[in-house]
C-alpha cells in the first residue's frame, strides 16, 4: 500500500492516504501503433485549411466508481458535513462487506475521536496496527489518544512504531519531540519536588512555555480535545493526502 486516499493519515501531516493503488489500464504496443499509424494518416487526409477552427471532442466521461468507492465517498460526504452519527452507521454497514477496508476503518476510528469515544477509537487504532503494522499513521493516532490521557510512554512507544515502520513520517517525529518534552518537563518537576534548584527550575519553566496549548492550525483537522497543559499542540492524522 504506497499510496493512500483522503483521509489515513497531512505535508508534515500526510492524512492516511489511499490504500488500494489503482492498477493502471495497460495498452499494447501494437494498439499504440495503430492508433498512431490512424492519426497520422487522418492529418494528410483531412487537413484544415488555414483559418479554420477544429472540432474539440468533449471530454472523456468520468471513470464510474465500483460499489465499494461509492460507499466510501458517501462516507467521506458525511464525515465531512459532521455527521458523525450517520457516518458511523453508514461505516459499520461498509464494514460488513469490506472488513480488510483500511482506510475506512482509520476514518472509524477519527469519528470516534470526533464523537468524544477515545476508549473505541484507541481499540479501532490498535487492530489497525495489528492487522496493517507497515500504516504509520494509526499508531499516530494513538499516541495522540495516550497523550491526552496523560499516558506520555505509552504515546512514545507508539509514535517509535510508527517511525520504525515508515522513517519518512515527519508528523511522527514532530509528536514524539513533544512527548520527549513532556517527558523531560515532569523528570524536572519530580527533581524540584524532592530537591529545588534554580537551573532545574528554570528548564521545568521553558519547557512548561514550550509545551502550552498552541493555538496554530493543526495539521490536519483539529484533534480531539486535550487536557489543558497535556499535549496540546500533539498532532493527530485526519484525512491523508493533505
């Protein structure tokens, strides 16, 4: 799975993209040369005379889409006009026909975390991580759910697999400078609480200002809501292709 749709998965913040490339139509070369050889002796036969306009041809139709990227896109539409509700319906009524749907079960597992369902959605992510370890971004999501709980190893060791398995990601890299952050910020506080010094304070206070909620755009679509002063600028994957 090399490329991936709308959704795992953004720049800095690729959403999960398509998971299922599309197979390119293959033509033979002898089709290649006939319609070349038929072009060709079109343009000494039917030749326009100076000033004259061409017919353009109307544009090819469409490709028509198979059931199952028809359900995905009715999905997509409700996701996003917030119907969280309906989509999650509309995705388990997919999921029973397409269970192995990677990309709809990672948008599950964002409507979950839209819905305020953190619990759901951590069990969506981790049986992604399980049955599709090479996705980068569930792990991600993960870590993004462990850190707003404030379970800080837990988001580490996630965002480490996610890295492990696709060393490219940056939004990973970038979240797990934050948890290190976060990490070293209650190292230092548990040090002033057991023997205060000035330059420990002063590091516990940089990294406290650092580590404040951000009120830049997130990467993708705004995460689900953190705990004032816990990862508040953690980013989590929405729609990949971003």
């Amino acid at each position: 799975m090399t490329q991936r749709s709308r959704s795992l998965l953004p720049p800095a913040t690729r959403l999960l993209s398509r998971l299922r490339p599309a197979a390119a139509i293959a033509r033979s070369p002898r089709a290649l040369t006939l319609a070349g050889a038929t072009l060709g002796l079109a343009g000494v036969l039917f030749a326009l005379p100076a000033g004259a306009q061409a017919i353009i041809d109307p544009p090819p139709p469409a490709p028509l889409q198979t059931p199952q990227q028809a359900s995905e896109s009715a999905i997509n539409k409700l996701v996003d006009a917030g119907k969280f509700n309906d989509a999650l319906t509309r995705i388990d009524e997919h999921l029973k026909q397409y269970p192995r749907d990677a990309q709809v079960r990672f948008t599950r597992g964002r409507v979950l975390m839209e819905m305020g369902r953190n619990a759901e959605a951590i069990d969506d992510f981790t049986a992604l991580t399980q049955d599709f370890p090479e996705l980068p971004e569930p792990y991600n999501n993960l870590a993004a759910l462990y850190a707003q709980a404030g379970e800080y190893d837990k988001a580490r060791a996630a965002l480490e697999n996610a890295i492990r398995n696709n060393p490219g990601f940056a939004v990973a890299y970038a979240n797990l400078g934050d948890i290190y952050a976060k990490l070293a910020q209650q190292a230092y506080q548990k040090s002033l609480r057991l023997a205060p010094t000035a330059r420990v304070s002063n590091r516990e206070k940089l990294l406290s200002d650092m580590l404040a909620p951000q009120r830049a755009k997130p990467v993708s679509q705004a995460p689900a809501p953190a705990k004032s002063g816990e990862a508040g600028a953690l980013k989590n994957i929405g729609k990949s292709g971003n």
